[in-house]
C-alpha cells in the first residue's frame, strides 16, 4: 500500500472514513454532547445520555480487544502516554463545558452543525482552532506549560484504569477492559425508550466503531510504516487547528489523521443532512448570540489543551483506553456545560 499511498496519506484516509461514521451519526442520529445535557437537565429525557454509553462502552470493549489481540498497545496513546494531572482534567474540563454552553455546540457538534449549512457553527471552528494552538504553541504556550506541564509517564504502569486494576490483581488489562466495556454497554441498553429507537443504537454504535477503528488503524500504519507516526483516534480541539494550518500550507505541510477526521466528520454530516433533507444555510442574527459563540469557542480552545481533550478527545477516545483523565475531564465538562445552560435557560436568579 506505501508504494501507492505515503503513510501520511493512509492515515488521513483512516481519518476520514472513520469521521464520516461520526458525521452521520450526528445528523441522523442526533448524537450529541450538549444535547444529551441539556434532555437530562430540562428535557427529562436520558436518551442520548446512554447513546454516549452505547458509544462509549463499544468503545472501549473494541480497544481493548484489539491490544488483546496485539493490534493495539494503549500505552502508545496519547492519554496514556502523558502523566496524568487532575487539577488540569477538572479545571479544563470546567473552562470547555461552559464555553460549549455558550457557544451551543462542541468542537465535533459545530463541525456536524456546519455539514448541515450553519455559518454560525464556521466562527466556532474557526474561533476554537485559533484559541487551541494560541494555549498549544503559541503565546500563551510557555504559560501553560509553567502550570500543567505535560511529561512522559515514567512508571511502569501507565494512568489508566484497566492497567492499574489488572496491576493489582494480576487479570490481564484487556480482560478488566473488555469487562468494563460490556458492563457499560449493557446498563446503557438497559432502556425500553432506547430499543424503540433501534436507528439511534445504530449510529451511537457507529460513534463507538469510529473511535476503534481510529486506533487500529493508526496503529498498523505505525506498525508497518517507517514513518514516526502517533498512534490517535478522534478528537476535536488542536485537530481543528491542525487543519487550518494544513488548508493554508498543506504543500509545505504533511496531511495527517487529524485532518482526515476533521473532514470526514463534515462529509459524513453533509451527506446526513442532504440524506435527511435538512440542510440549509443559516447565519448569525444577533450581535449577542454571535458575541456568546465566540466567547465559548475560545473558552473551549483553551480547556480542551489544559484537560488534554475534548467532549471526543476525552469522552470517548480517552474513555476508550480506560485513562483516569477521561472520567474526570467529562464529570467536569458537565459541570462546567449545567453552570452555563442554567445562565443562558434560567438565569443565576433564586427560584422563587
């Protein structure tokens, strides 16, 4: 295949075909952060929220059955290659769900909502790619590294769950894995409202399928390549970023997953909406609510750096692996996102 296709090219292949399950899934199955929020707090409904499970736990039984099978060393990912620093989970995960409030989208919902035509969801891509690689590797990079200095895990034992569990028990880490991810999925299905929406099973199992696919794939090409590539699945901060670099100096510039995944989650959301009849073009008619994405976009720039991932990057690839950051950064994205739902739906005002 690397007589026909660099490795960079392959890997961005697996980006995008990967992407485009998590595009469709997000137009027709309407899997979404911020929405499964938003129905547990004031829509009395967890319906989406077990979709995230569904995902989640297909997830990170799929991982694990690869590094079962030797396709896929965790410790080769990011989130379990990187010492683990909860003060920067809480913090950043508490900066990114606020700013998801306000802006109404993540990173992955506003690149789905511009699949759909929404110009509004293009200031929010635009915004937080700018707001990630400014705490990254830009000004505000030397001030970030003074407080949450990401180093190399040094121990034996990488921060993640499953590691430490099989560590203490002596089970291997795939089985304690593979273990968690069924429990997982199975008290997500555990809903009749859930099985009365088979489509929604289907795409939330895609969402899980993209995020496995994303690490098996990444990891052939660096098994097999000569190439120093990282082994990744998705995410949505630095990638959006890294692919506005690459649309300005791509020819001076190697194309990677991460702007595979970026474009195919737009592919997938065009093709969902057109399938769905439900593209059109939408702009920003308020001066306020325009004021309000901007501000949650760089919001969410700077906490998905600090946390090490986004509402993707640590609620499901990093849930995938089974790293400690991962539970912790999403326990508090949803702070962080009920902090800025109750301003913008009810305001910080006692209940009478």
């Amino acid at each position: 295949m690397f007589d026909i296709l660099s490795e960079h090219h392959v890997v961005a292949l697996i980006g995008l075909g990967s992407g485009m399950l998590l595009g469709l899934a997000a137009r027709l199955g309407r899997f979404c952060t911020l929405g499964a929020i938003e129905d547990l707090l004031y829509g009395g409904s967890d319906l989406r929220m077990r979709m995230w499970g569904v995902a989640g736990g297909l997830a990170i039984f799929g991982s694990f059955a690869l590094m079962a099978t030797g396709l896929f060393d965790g410790r080769d990912s990011y989130y379990l290659s990187i010492r683990w620093m909860p003060l920067a989970s809480v913090l950043g995960g508490l900066c990114f769900g606020y700013g998801m409030a306000l802006a109404g989208n993540c990173g992955f919902g506003a690149i789905a909502r511009l699949g759909g035509g929404d110009l509004r969801s293009f200031v929010i891509v635009l915004v937080m790619g700018v707001s990630t690689f400014v705490v990254l590797a830009g000004p505000l990079a030397p001030l970030r590294a003074m407080l949450f200095s990401q180093q190399e895990v040094v121990a034996s034992t990488p921060p993640g769950i499953a590691h430490e569990l099989g560590a203490l028990t002596g089970l291997s880490p795939s089985v304690v894995g593979m273990a968690t991810g069924l429990v997982l999925l199975g008290v997500s299905l555990a809903s009749r409202a859930l099985w009365r929406r088979p489509a929604q099973i289907f795409w939330a199992a895609m969402v899980g399928l993209g995020v496995v696919l994303g690490w098996g794939g990444t990891a052939w090409v660096a098994r097999h390549g000569f190439e120093a590539l990282p082994v990744v699945s998705h995410s949505f901060a630095a990638p959006l970023g890294e692919s506005l670099l690459w649309w300005m100096t791509g020819s001076v510039r190697p194309v990677s997953f991460a702007v595979g995944s970026v474009a195919g989650v737009w592919a997938g959301a065009f093709a969902g909406s057109l399938i769905k009849g439900h593209f059109r073009w939408e702009a920003c008619e308020d001066p306020r609510e325009l004021r309000r994405q901007i501000v949650g976009a760089a919001l969410m720039g700077a906490g998905a750096v600090v946390a090490m991932g986004c509402t993707i990057g640590q609620g499901l690839s990093a849930l995938s692996v089974l790293a400690y950051s991962a539970p912790v950064t999403m326990v508090a994205i949803f702070a962080g996102a009920a902090v800025g739902l109750r301003q913008l739906i009810v305001g910080f005002q006692p209940a009478e």
